[in-house]
C-alpha cells in the first residue's frame, strides 16, 4: 500500500518477504529532502513518542538514538540547536566511528561521527551502524568496525546479532527516508537483521542510510499516528510504544 500527497511526503506499507520465507511489515516514509528538516528532541522524562506528538501538534518522528535505562539518558553524542546535551559516551574507541546524523538549515548528512567534524550548530544524534555510504553497503558484522558486538555490555544486547524490529534512516539525492519494521511476532513478523535492513534501503535509493534504536523502542509517527505495531516482548498479547528518550521530528522547511 503507497499514499503520496502534495506536501512532498509519501507513506507506504509493504509485507517484505525474505530469503528464508520468512515475512516482516515494513513501513516507509520519504520526504522531499528540500521542504525537510530533521530536529533532535531529547526528553527531560522518557516519553512515549505517539502520545508525545499528539499532545504537541507534531505530524512526523522517528526513534533516534540509543540510552541508558537507568538513569534514563542518552547513549552517544547528542545537539540540539547547537548546544551538546549531557549524554552517555559511547564506550571507548568507538564512539568516533559511529554513525551519527547532522541536520542544519542547509542541509543533512549521514556519516561517521568523526568524519562529520567540528558540529558548530544544528542537531546531531549518534546511533548506528551505519548501514549505507555513498550508494553501497557498508554494514559489516564480521568486522564489527563500530564495536557494537565488542561493546555490548553498554545495551541489553548485541543488537546486530539476528532479526528484530528495527528502525533506519536513509537519504537519497532528493529524499529522506524514515523507516521501520515489525518483529518479535511468531509466524506473522520476523523482523529484519540489520543486512537485510541495508538492502532494504539500498533498495529504496538511499545514498547514505543509518540503523536508530530498535527492538520495543522503535517507533515512527506519520500524519500523527503510529504507523508500526512496536512490541518489547516476543509474542506478548498486544503491541505499546514503550517511553523513549530521544526523537528525530522531521518539520516542514
């Protein structure tokens, strides 16, 4: 199912079939890159991101970044408007090598922390891995070069490591694209592992393209609801957006 609209942004549901037979529902936002703008929210209190935008008059969000459960903050570099927000570091040496996305006025990247450099205004949030650069794959596991199964002890678990809900964010030459899937639903919803996240990107037309925090957190607003049916547990009876601490809201330029 695909709707489109005058304002340059277009929503479509698939169910996604996979190499082993397995299916899992994709769900697909892309903006015009030119009538778009990406802002950070961080929450002083987790939130639940549906209800949040709702009750704020926003229209379009995804899940940003990772955090910390306890105390609730969030894990990786975080701007807003300019202004570094107190977060947890990722643990050493990887934070530099983490994919991170950077909005401003002028424009949106998606790249490695470090070869984004000095951020002197905008936002900035920090997830990863990286699933895209410059039109290929680059998403390696056997590699693990952002240490995402090194350092797993900073999350509940390898979060590479097999099919779960996920969320991404890609941009091509002329769209940004949000995108989420479901999981944890035996028989109904696989999940994706994050190579078949990355084709599932490369596919849409992305350039450049980044996995978000996932599993029970992953979360995308359209047109003021929830589109995806995010679940925490495997099976549970019924699905709920789960209180999270950061958020990307795309604005209208």
């Amino acid at each position: 199912m695909t709707a489109g609209a005058s304002d340059g942004v277009a929503y479509s549901l698939r169910r996604h079939h996979l190499a082993d037979g397995e299916k899992t529902t994709v769900y697909t936002v892309r903006h015009a890159l030119d009538r778009s703008r990406p802002r950070l929210q961080v929450f002083r209190q987790p939130r639940r991101l549906d209800h949040w935008c709702s009750k704020h008059g926003h229209k379009e969000a995804i899940v940003a970044g990772f955090y910390l459960r306890e105390p609730f903050r969030p894990l990786g570099e975080v701007i807003a408007d300019g202004t570094p927000l107190a977060s947890e570091p990722f643990a050493a040496p990887y934070g530099p090598r983490r994919a991170a996305l950077h909005a401003t006025d002028r424009g949106i990247r998606i790249a490695p922390r470090e070869a984004l450099g000095p951020v002197a205004d905008g936002d900035l949030v920090q997830a990863g891995p990286m699933l895209l650069s410059d039109g290929r794959v680059v998403f390696d596991p056997a590699t693990d070069h952002e240490g995402f199964s090194a350092a797993a002890g900073q999350f509940d678990s390898d979060i590479t490591d097999g099919r779960h809900p996920r969320a991404a964010i890609g941009m091509s030459e002329r769209d940004l694209y949000l995108v989420t899937c479901d999981g944890r639903r035996s028989g109904v919803d696989a999940g994706l592992t994050l190579d078949e996240l990355a084709a599932f990107m490369l596919a849409l037309g992305c350039r450049d393209a980044m996995n978000l925090d996932g599993g029970g957190s992953t979360t995308l607003v359209h047109r003021g609801h929830l589109l995806n049916r995010p679940y925490s547990e495997q099976d549970q009876p019924a699905p709920a957006s789960r209180p999270i601490v950061s958020a990307i809201v795309v604005e209208r330029r």
